[in-house]
C-alpha cells in the first residue's frame, strides 16, 4: 500500500505496521536509519553544540535526555528522506501546532488554501507526541517552540518532509558511526540535472489528480494551433513548491479542445527540485521555443535553473522537440525581446545569494546563449524593450515598476529608478507593429490593497512617457 500526502509532511511508502500496544513497545528499540541522497548522506549523533542541519549554522542547544546520543538524520532543514533499515521508534523533533504560534507556520496558497503545517499530519500518520517531554528550543536561532513525535516504524518505510515545515528526524545510532565534518557536505546544483521528459505522460499528471496550477504561457503557430503551458502539482501542494512540474498542452480547433493526455510534462527527477515557469516564444524563423525553470527547494538558497527546448513544427499536434537544453541560472518571467540587431535577449532573474537580473543573449539564433550582464537592481521579473534611438529599457517587477537604462546595448547600466504604481505582480510590455508600446499590468489604484484585479491595457505614442 503506498500513503501519498502533501509535501510539507511525512510520506510513508510501504505497508504500515500493525499498532503496538505500551507494553509491547517497552520492549522494542529504536529503529535504524539510512539517510537517502541526494539530501541527507549521513547520521549524526545528537549532542550539545552539534550542527543541526547541512544548509544552516543552528546548532542543537537544548536536547531532551531521550534523544541524546541517538542518530539524526544529516540533511537540509527544509527536506528529509531516509529509509527505515531495521523496524523500531523513529522521533521527529518539529515546530508544535499551537494556535499562538501559527501565524508563521503555515504557507497559504494564491487560492487562499492553507497548506498544514507538519505535526498534525505526524499524527495522522501514526506518530504520537510525547507528552512527557515539554515544548523547547532546539537551537539559540530558531524561535518556534518544538515537540517530539515518535512512532514505530516498519522495516522499509520511507520518511520524509519538506517545505513549508522543518524538521529533525531521529532513531538509534548505527553500530558502525563514524563522525563527519558537515563544512565538507554540499548539495549538489540539482537545478542543472537533466529533468524526466514525458511524451505520454501516465495517470498521475492527469487533470483528475491535479491540486494546483498556475502561471500560464501561451503562443499560437502560424496555422491557428494554439500551445499553452503552466506548472501543476499532483500531490497536495496547493502552491508554487517543491513537487512541481510543467505541462505542455495544445489546440487544434481554437482552444474549444486541448489535448488530453498532455502533449508533454516535465517532471525534475528529484521531488524537492520544483520545476515553474514556463514560456512560450515562437522565434523569427517560426521555432516555438519552450523555456521553463528548475528551483532546487531544499536549498532553500532561491537558487534557479533556465532550461529550454525548441521544435521546428509548432503547427502540428505532435511536433518533435529537441533535448532539453541548460541554459544558465535564474528563472524566464516574460518572453525574450528580439532587438533591431538581430540578437535576442532573456531577461532572467535569479535570488538568494546571487541576486540580480541576468540578461542572456544571444547572437546566432538561439545556437548559444551567453551571459551579457548581471543588472543587481531591487525586483523580479524583468522585461526588456528597445528604444527607437537604440537604448534599451528594462522594467522591473517591484510594488509597481521600476526601470533601468542601457546606452551599450546591455554591458553596462543606470540606477533604477521608480516608473509606475502598482500592486507586486508580473506584468507586460512590448511593441506592436504600429510601433506604439502595449502595457498591461495592475494599475496605481491597486498599490494600496496589493490585489491582483482590474488588470488593464495603456497604448503610449511617446517610447512609455505617458
């Protein structure tokens, strides 16, 4: 029997063993660990001063005298996986459900869905607070209160967690530990592994099975075909996260029908590795490109990887693509620009410790891309358009739009500067073949209430002054 809950809680991927009465637990020990890659290699033994996780610099300061000197799980804070070598308790040490303490705990979706936090849905499978151990502070940094869960776990159960919630997960200490220097671990940049590519995808990606979906790209081929692509999740997310993949549907009788199954999905292999963002852009030679983005969540550093495919054949219901391609870091909110030169520009963006907008380019139809510049300017979500005298203007995504100027074709640029109110969402700006500039986004009287509504379309005659 296989139990599939949301991320953000534990999966238990094997039959559950029969409940245990006190007495009969008394005389069980605790089980046996092996951490499962790529996120968590290793056991560590709970002490005083210990580095908890492999991402942060926590340390365990308060550790109940249950629990100390057994093994934990070495991994990321966000995500956990180990499978369950030899049957007897495993702990988890997690933020407590209390209703003081809530506000930060739970991650709720653009629907206004909340998504649980981890403790209930450890009950729900089978795990037991310890009600003889209080609420405490696991390290000196981390300010939710914590609580210890425990179950009796069977021979071959898969636990794991991730984001929203955190976690530590203990059991016995193997007889052959050794030690291990945590400053040597790192994660591999899984955002640069080639991700599962599905032609025929299988039930589970299907529309019945779907929770979430968003953010939607659309292009339309030269014959009528209509191609649309967004991420989905099919296991409880109800948001943008970890278990993301990208679906790619098309129509050939003006959008009426779409085809069912998918005509693609793109799934990471790791499941913590979310895959979002997808564009669609059909080239001046008539290509449709495929463009879509990798975040690696465990990391939990917002750090991205740009993808892309192409096929030669958008008007057909079954064109042949090519292999998925890695560009770069960052993630492609909007669609390339194609400049009076003839080069195009991608204008990504990347977060966490290397942030700023990377502008991709490239000079030989889509050969190659390169790295122009890396505009470290406040915002996502950029959009560049050229000028009329050559200079190039890029809008930003912040609370409303801000804007940066280049006068070397994107080398080098100005300080930013603010364009328009706004509330904080995605927005749209190109040229027509009047020449005029289209503007779409949410306009200055949404600023205040930061709701995404009223979206409205501006025409300017003057490059955007007005």
């Amino acid at each position: 029997m296989t139990i599939s809950v949301a991320i953000g809680l534990v999966f238990l991927l094997s039959g559950l063993p029969e409940p245990l009465h006190a007495e009969e637990r008394a005389e069980k020990g605790d089980a046996i660990l092996k951490p499962l890659e790529p996120y968590g290699g290793f056991i560590g033994k709970i002490e005083k001063g210990v580095r908890i996780w492999t991402d942060t610099e926590d340390t365990f300061q308060n550790v109940p005298d249950v629990l100390k000197g057994k093994g934990y799980v070495i991994s990321t804070k966000y995500y956990s996986e180990a499978l369950v070598e030899k049957q007897g308790y495993v702990y988890v040490i997690t933020p407590t459900p209390l209703d003081e303490n809530m506000q930060d705990r739970f991650s709720r979706s653009a629907a206004g869905r909340v998504i649980p936090y981890f403790a209930p849905n450890l009950i729900d499978q089978g795990f037991e607070r310890m009600e003889d151990i209080p609420e405490f502070r696991i390290s000196e940094n981390v300010k939710e209160p914590v609580a210890v869960y425990r179950k009796y776990a069977g021979k071959g159960e898969i636990i794991k967690y991730g984001n929203p919630s955190w976690g530590v997960t203990v059991a016995g200490l193997p007889a052959d530990y050794k030690p291990v220097d945590l400053n040597k671990f790192k994660v591999p940049d899984l955002n640069a592994r080639k991700p599962n590519i599905y032609t025929k995808p299988m039930e589970e990606y299907m529309l019945a099975g779907r929770n979430f979906q968003g953010v939607v790209s659309i292009e339309v081929a030269p014959n009528g075909r209509i191609w649309a692509s967004w991420a989905a999740n099919n296991s409880g997310v109800y948001t943008e996260g970890a278990g993301n993949y990208v679906v790619l549907v098309t129509s050939g009788d003006k959008g009426r029908t779409w085809s069912e199954p998918y005509s693609m999905v793109i799934d990471p292999v790791y499941w913590p590795v979310a895959a979002f963002d997808s564009i669609l852009w059909h080239d001046p030679s008539g290509r449709l490109w495929f463009f879509w983005s990798h975040r690696d969540r465990a990391s939990n550093n917002y750090m991205y990887g740009l993808w892309a495919m192409v096929t030669e054949d958008s008007g057909s219901a079954h064109p042949k693509w090519s292999e998925p391609r890695y560009i770069g870091e960052g993630f492609l909110a909007n669609k390339p620009t194609l400049l009076s030169t003839g080069e195009w520009f991608l204008p990504a963006t990347n977060r966490g410790p290397r942030w700023g907008k990377l502008l991709y380019v490239s000079g030989d139809k889509g050969k190659t891309f390169s790295l122009l510049a890396n505009i470290t300017r406040a915002g996502i979500e950029p959009m560049v358009v050229e000028r009329k005298n050559g200079d190039l203007w890029m809008l930003i995504r912040q609370n409303g739009i801000s804007q940066v100027f280049s006068h070397d074709r994107g080398k080098t640029w100005s300080e930013q500067t603010f364009y328009r109110e706004g509330t904080p969402a995605r927005f749209y700006m190109g040229r027509l073949k009047s020449g005029r500039l289209l503007l779409i986004y949410h306009p200055a009287e949404t600023a205040s209430t930061k709701r995404r509504n009223k979206m409205t379309a501006y025409l300017s005659e003057d490059e955007g002054k007005t």
